[in-house]
C-alpha cells in the first residue's frame, strides 16, 4: 500500500478562494482538521500567507502533511495538542535514514514555522518544534559545476541562430549561465525585467 498522507478535502475560508499547492487543491491533514474549522484555516494560511515562492510552498506542505500523517500512523496521536518534541525528535531521527541532511534540515524547518504559525494563531500553546536540533551541515563545496567562461563561450557559440527557436535558446541559457538563474526563473521573465544597471 502507498505512503499517502492522511487528508481531508479543504474548504474556502470566508469565501476565499482555495489555496492551491503544486497545482492542485491542498488539503488539510485529519490531525490538523480535528482540532476544528479555525485550526483548518489557520493550517492553510501558513501556506497562502507566509510562503511567496511556490516551490518552496509545495516542499514546506508535502514536508508538513508528511509529517503529521507520520504521527497519526507510527507515534498514534489524535489530537494536535499532544505532539511533543520527542515526537519531533523521533521524526527528524527517522528522516535521516532515508534522506540527506539539508533535505531533513529543510522538513524540520517546514515543521517549525507551521508550528510557530499555529501558536500565534492560538491554536497549540507551545511550539513542539521549537528545541529540536537538526542535523549538523556544513557545505564549505558546493557539488553543482560551474561552467568555465570559456566553456560558456563555448556553449552559446555552439547553438545556431539562424532560427527562432536557436535565438531563444541561446537567450534562455546565456541568460542562466550570467545570472545563475534557475530555469523556471529565467522561462518566467519579460522583457521589462532586464534593464541595465551601471555598466552591467
């Protein structure tokens, strides 16, 4: 049977539209729509207000909902208010047998602004999040290459521009290899989004 996380479908608060995540409607997990409608909508506001960048929105929610299907099915809590940090501990701990540090680092984090979010929000009284260290991470290398200039040179001269599709994707990845943008960044750009500053 598939890892799914437990959840209910969600419903608009006051009218608004649903928060959608990874394109799809989010719902809110059975832990968290137990503690009742305002709980509900407090789960699903963390998401909509306090989160701009919407991969990093659909990583914070799956890392969220996994969680809290986590403690239903393995730590059997019910309700909201009896997580602890050992619950936490015991998650983190278990998370880094199957992924790497910065991705259990990231879950932690996930976990602990949402629970910061139900706190102000008077839904928990405490944060249980709050003491858990996560792994330690140093990165004093990063693994992705960087292109030499050169290299880069290279590449852009490489690809022809005596059609439409050649001139864009050579403006698609000169713009990638300059800036170090992402490429669902630079596919998001417009014209008015490139200006010159100085003499760059």
């Amino acid at each position: 049977m598939p890892d799914r996380p437990a959840t209910k479908d969600a419903t608009p608060a006051n009218g608004q539209p649903p928060v959608r995540i990874e394109g799809h409607r989010a719902a809110v997990p059975h832990l968290v729509a137990r503690a009742g409608d305002s709980a509900g909508r407090r789960f699903l506001e963390f998401f909509a207000a306090t989160i701009r960048n919407k991969n990093t929105r659909a990583a914070y929610y799956r890392a969220v909902v996994r969680f809290f299907d986590w403690c239903e099915r393995v730590a059997h809590i019910h309700d909201l208010g009896d997580i602890e940090p050992l619950h936490v501990a015991a998650y983190v701990e278990t998370l880094g047998k199957v992924y790497e540090k910065p991705t259990v680092k990231q879950h932690l984090a996930a976990i602990r602004m949402c629970f910061d979010w139900l706190v102000t929000g008077q839904i928990v009284a405490v944060n249980p999040a709050h003491a858990v260290r996560g792994p330690k991470h140093v990165v004093k290398r990063g693994k992705t290459p960087v292109l030499t200039a050169e290299q880069a040179r290279l590449l852009l001269e490489s690809i022809p521009t005596d059609t439409l599709v050649g001139l864009r994707d050579r403006a698609l990845i000169g713009v990638m290899c300059y800036a170090f943008a992402r490429v669902g960044a630079v596919v998001a750009m417009r014209v008015e989004d490139y200006y010159p500053q100085g003499k760059r």
